[in-house]
C-alpha cells in the first residue's frame, strides 16, 4: 500500500473517528457531529461504534511508512502533525 494510501484508508478515518468520540462525550448529536467532519451520519455512527476508523488503524503497517521516499503534500503535513504530538 501506497503512503496517501495508508494515510486515506487508516490515518484519516481514524482521526475521524477520535473526533466524533470526542464530540459525543460533548454532548453533540451524531447529526452535528456528520456536518463537522463532512460526513454521513451513517459514518458517525460507524466511527463511534468502532466498525470504521479504529479497525483501519490497526492494519497500519509503520515500516511501511517509513519507507516511502516521495510522500505528497498531505502525508508531509501529517507528519509534520504527528511529530509534535
């Protein structure tokens, strides 16, 4: 798997899915929650019940990461993120 493949189909779903957890601890409406992070409440309700985001992240092969040389603008700034962490 790709780099902005591995950061699509695991690092950002589960960056969503900690959101929307957050969100509902906060008392927002999965509603509300679809609206902030653009998505279906369908998926909100994927991501709090672990089905979506957490699953994905699992899979995260991290040598795999590190040995992609050309990582586009997106990854850079995920990593720029993740760094200060």
């Amino acid at each position: 798997m790709l780099l902005c493949e591995t950061t699509v189909k695991g690092i950002i779903p589960n960056i969503k899915a900690n959101i929307a957890k957050v969100l509902k601890t906060k008392g927002k409406k999965q509603r509300e929650i679809a609206r902030t992070l653009g998505v279906t409440e369908s998926a909100v309700s994927m991501y709090l019940s672990g089905q979506r985001g957490a699953v994905a992240a699992k899979k995260l092969n991290t040598s795999e990461l590190i040995q992609h040389k050309e990582i586009c603008k997106v990854c850079t700034t995920m990593q720029t993120f993740c760094k200060g962490v």
